[in-house]
C-alpha cells in the first residue's frame, strides 16, 4: 500500500511533463489546491467539531494579503503571516467560549455559520476598500515580461504554482497524519462521543478541541492565501460566506471524512463531476447549466444515508474487508 | 434633528414590519426542530422553490396570483412530507450532526434544479404595489401585508397546535419522543404532519416574500443563515422565543442599517447572536 501510494506521488510529481496543456493543468492544481483546505477542514470535522464557518478563514487569509499588498505595498509574504494572525485571533475568540460553554453539534454548526456570513458581511460592507461583491484583484507584479516574482508571490507559470501547492498539499496530509497520531485525537474522540465521561478522566476538554481548532483555521486561511496569489481575483461569495462553507463541508462529506486523502478525493470528485459532465455530454452541458450541482446533491444525500464514511472511507472499508477475508486462507 | 428623528421612526416601524416576516420564516423551522429535533438546513431553499411555484403558475400559466399562491404552498407542503419520508426518515437513527448534513445535501439539489428549471437570470411576479405613505413616513405595501399574513400564520399554527387533537399529539411528541408511542400515538405519522406543517409555512413565506422580492435560485443563502439564527437564538424548537428573537434581529437590521449601510446591520445583529450564545447558549427564552 505504502509503495503503491509513493508511485501514485511520482505519478502526480511529474504531471507538467506530460503535455496536458494549460487547462487540465489548472484542473490539477484546483485539485490539490481545494484538496488541502477540506484536508484542513477535516482535521477538525472529523473530530466532532462540524464548523460551517471555514469559509471565515479562507476569507481572512485571501482579503489580508490582497489589502495589504494593494493598498499599503506589503508584501504578500508577510500579508500571509498577518492573514494567519488574524485567523488565530479570531478562531480564539470564536472557539474559546463554545468550547467552555459547551457549545456542540448543530449550535456549534450553526455559531460558526454566523461566523462566516459575518465575515462575508463585512467584505462587502467595507466596499470602499475591499470593492466589495466585485471582487479584487491583486496590483500585478509582472510587468515588463517578468514571469515571475518571488517578493509579490506571482508566477505566470503554472508549473511553478503546480509545485507550490502540491508542497503545501503534502504539508497538510503531514499535519493531519500528525494530528492522527497524537494524543489529542485520542483525547477529541473520547470528548466527541461523551464530553462529560472525557472531562472526568483528566482531559482538558477545552484545551483539546481549540488546539485543533487553531491548527485548521491557520491551514485554511494559508489556502485563502494560496486562493487570491493563484487565481489572482477573490470574491466576498467565493472566498467567504456560507456557500463556501457548506461546500467544504460536504466536498469532505463526499470524500470521506475519516481517511487521510478522503478530503482530496472529495475535492477531485467535485471538480471532475463538473469536468466529466462537460466532455459526456458535449455542447448540450450548457443547456443544463448547473446539472452537475444537482447530480452531487442527490449523491450526497445517497451518501449519508447509505455511505456516511463516504467515497474512499467505504473503499478503504471494502479493501480492508477483502483483505481480512483473504488472510486466513494465507495463513 | 426633527426630521432626524421621523426617520430614525420610521426604520423602527419597519423593523417591526420585516421583524413579523423574520418571525414566519422562522416558525416553521422552529416547528420541526421542536418536534422531529432535526435542522433542515435547506428550508429558506424551500421557501425558494414556493416562490418559483408562484411566479411559474402565475406568470407563465396565467393563473390567478391567490390560486397560484394557494397551490404553491400546497405543493411545498407536500415537498416537506416527501422531505421527511426520503431524506429525513433514515437517518432519524443515526447522529444528529448527519441530519443535519444530509439536508444539506437537498440544498444543493434543490438549487440546482431550480436552476435547471427556470436558468439564472432574476425573475419577478411584475406586481408592483404602491408604497404607503404616512406623514412623511414610507412603508412597502407588500411589507404591510407580509406582516399581517405573518401574524395570521403565526396566530393560526398556535391555534392548531392547542386546539386540534393531531395539534395536541404534536405537542405532545415534541415533550417525550420515547414514551408517545406507548401512549397510541404514531410518531411517523406526526412527523410527516409536521414536515408538511412546517412545509406550508415555508409556502406561505414564499409567497410574501415573493411580492416584494426578485427570484434566483441563490435567494434562500441571502435568508437561509438569517433564518437559523433566529431560530437559534429564541431557543431551538422554542416558537415563542423565535418571535421575540425575529423582533430583536428585525431592529437590529433595520435601525442599524438606518445608522450605517445595511450590510452593517446584518454584522450587529450576527454579531449580536455569537454574543447571545456565548451567554446563553440554551437561547433568549430557553430552558436549560
């Protein structure tokens, strides 16, 4: 399996060299690029702790690094480190009284939920600055035929974005291999399936859940970050808000929450349903415009009700089963 | 400063206008979560596809805009029974966090065969009311009567809930899930009642709230989370604390909004709710 996964990798390294053109390219990097996030979000999800306010991180990271850059020449790179502290900040502020006044399952769903339209809200209001639901885009840095500058973090070229987010998608699979590892996921499912059995065995119920918490906000709003610097124009709706929320939680959903790469698989599957729709049906995909969308609805509904570990979580189950199946024959 | 305060007036009287709407938009969520203890969180899409009902039966069939509203919470009722036999019904074992998500899955369904059905672009009734003037005071005549339609609905679903004997059972459902069927009560069948309830309340909604408003197939995110909150806030399941809580919000929009941009408003009145639920999580008028 673990030679299998590292070909798969190799596989993946070496995607700018098989002549694909620019856009199944992109395709990729939206891939690994929305794969990280909702890595970033089930780090926390898949512990109880369903946030449908990610969207305000992604938010805070995109906004930061475009305003500052924009309106006071700073660089992204510290634009960055400002998205991220602002992020901390306001995942404290947030996580601190739910997680000491008990605040779970669907009133945690829904606080956070007020967290992001605040956020979105907020965008727009302060129009003047932000250009409000227009959207903005970062002052460029690659005039007079520079393709690349490291200062502004711009690239005209894909492959070095292509690189870029595949580093930081690997980083992610390592945080959340990290976190699985340790002793707070441990202590967090003991704290999911009884909060007041967890807190009676010594386990600092609050301390658990907000380290975690500040783990996924910070990797979410560095994807914010990666967001505005790759697409070069971010949008209060798709940066922020509930849209955005909702779509990570359920990209995670579909992917399966419980397997390292079952977020990834759920960013690729949504991306290619679209895609795959587009070649399978040809001209007429534009006289259904949003076929896909209705297509993943009703999979997801299928999917919690039959499958809630989702795509690869019940693949994983199936391989597993197999293998046990097949072991004493070995033996 | 006296013009100042005609104003300031009349953004109070219409918080309290769009405060009764707030208030049946929350009331059939409340409804259901009391009973059944499940959130659908694509309600405000089904109120959605009620104004899409009316705005087809009405503008491209030509019927009447009173019959076309009277089928068009017909059939949202009859979309939240069907929501509750498919989509609800098994799940209602499993955690609650997974109900929550699966009508999450019927939002996006639900917009995108919207979409599907009626395309992107903005569609209206092309009814076009008069505003009331008092003195120097406007107000929006569909407001007006959105809030009066609002208190009936409200004063109409208490009427049931206290006076009918399938009222009495949902009420008593929502006290004791676990000892009702013991009593000769059916909680499936009270459920689908309820889910259809909760369904023409949303019918009703969408049809006050499509006579002051365009259609898109995104319209339920712009209420959808207001809606939650509300409901929230007065106390999950709890229908009085929803009309006080949708009166608070209301003001908060509207005066706040009157002081600053609207969007400013919406940020208090959120801003407002993560406060309330840090102090008191159980909701304004919930018991712990």
């Amino acid at each position: 399996m673990k030679y299998f996964l590292l070909a798969l990798l190799a596989l993946l390294a070496g995607t700018p060299f098989y002549g694909l053109g620019n856009y199944p390219l992109h395709l990729v990097i939206m891939c690994l690029l929305w794969g990280y996030v909702y890595t970033s979000w089930s780090i926390m999800g898949r512990l109880g702790l369903v946030s449908f306010g990610h969207g305000a991180f992604l938010g805070i990271g995109a906004y930061s690094v475009v305003m500052l850059w924009n309106h006071f020449g700073v660089s992204p790179w510290i634009g960055a480190i400002a998205g991220v502290v602002v992020s901390v900040i306001v995942a404290v502020i947030i996580g601190l009284p739910c997680f000491r006044f008990k605040i779970v399952g669907h009133y945690f769903a829904l606080v956070t939920l007020a967290l992001s339209e605040v956020t979105r809200l907020i965008i727009v209001a302060l129009r003047d600055q932000t250009g409000g639901s227009l959207g903005a885009t970062p002052n460029t840095a690659l005039a007079q035929g520079n393709a690349w500058s490291l200062g502004a973090l711009q690239f005209s070229e894909k492959i070095v974005w292509f690189y870029a987010i595949l580093a930081v998608w690997l980083a992610g699979l390592w945080v959340w291999a990290k976190v699985d590892r340790g002793m707070t996921r441990l202590a967090l499912e003991a704290i999911s399936q009884e909060e007041e059995a967890a807190a009676s065995i010594g386990i600092n119920v609050t301390r658990s859940k907000l380290f975690v918490t500040l783990i996924s906000a910070v990797m979410t709003s560095i994807g914010g970050v990666l967001y505005a610097q790759y697409q070069l124009y971010i949008n209060p709706e798709t940066v922020s808000g509930i849209s955005i929320s909702l779509q990570m939680v359920f990209g995670v959903i579909a992917g399966g929450m419980y397997v390292m790469l079952g977020p990834t698989v759920g960013a690729v599957f949504t991306l290619l349903l679209a895609e795959g729709l587009r070649l399978a049906l040809g001209d007429s995909f534009k006289q259904f415009p949003a076929l896909d969308l209705a297509i993943y609805g009703l999979m997801l509904v299928l999917f919690i009700i039959h499958m809630p570990k989702g795509i690869l979580g019940t693949a994983a189950q199936i391989w597993q089963r197999r293998a046990a199946a097949k072991a004493p024959a070995r033996g | 400063m006296e013009i100042f305060d005609i104003f300031l007036l009349e953004a109070v009287l219409n918080g309290i206008l769009l405060g009764g709407l707030l208030a049946l938009l929350s009331l059939g969520l409340n409804l259901i979560f009391g009973v059944i203890d499940v959130v659908w969180i694509c309600y405000a899409e089904m109120i959605m596809i009620g104004m899409y009902a009316v705005y087809a039966l009405h503008v491209q069939q030509h019927w009447p805009l009173l019959a076309a509203m009277a089928a068009g919470i017909a059939i949202v009722a009859l979309l939240g029974a069907l929501m509750h036999q498919f989509v609800i019904r098994p799940v209602l074992s499993a955690e609650p966090i997974n109900q929550l998500l699966v009508t999450g899955g019927v939002l996006f369904f639900l917009q995108a065969a919207a979409t599907l059905a009626f395309g992107i672009e903005f569609k209206n009734l092309g009814v076009r009311l008069p505003p009331v003037v008092i003195g120097e005071m406007s107000f929006s005549f569909p407001r007006i009567i959105a809030f009066a339609m609002a208190l009936a609905g409200v004063a109409a679903t208490w009427l049931l809930l206290t006076r009918t004997y399938i009222g009495t059972a949902i009420r008593a459902i929502s006290q004791d899930r676990g000892i009702m069927p013991l009593m000769g009560v059916n909680p499936g069948r009270v459920f689908v009642v309820t889910s259809a309830l909760g369904g023409s309340l949303a019918g009703l909604s969408a049809c006050l709230l499509v006579l002051q408003y365009d259609i898109h197939p995104a319209i339920g995110l712009s209420f959808g989370p207001i809606t939650f909150l509300i409901c929230v806030l007065g106390g999950l399941g709890n229908m009085l604390g929803g009309l006080v809580a949708a009166f608070i919000f209301a003001q908060f929009i509207s005066v706040g909004g009157f002081f600053f941009a609207i969007e400013w408003g919406y940020v208090i009145a959120f801003v407002f709710f993560i406060a309330v639920m840090f102090w008191r999580p159980q909701g304004i008028l919930g018991g712990k």
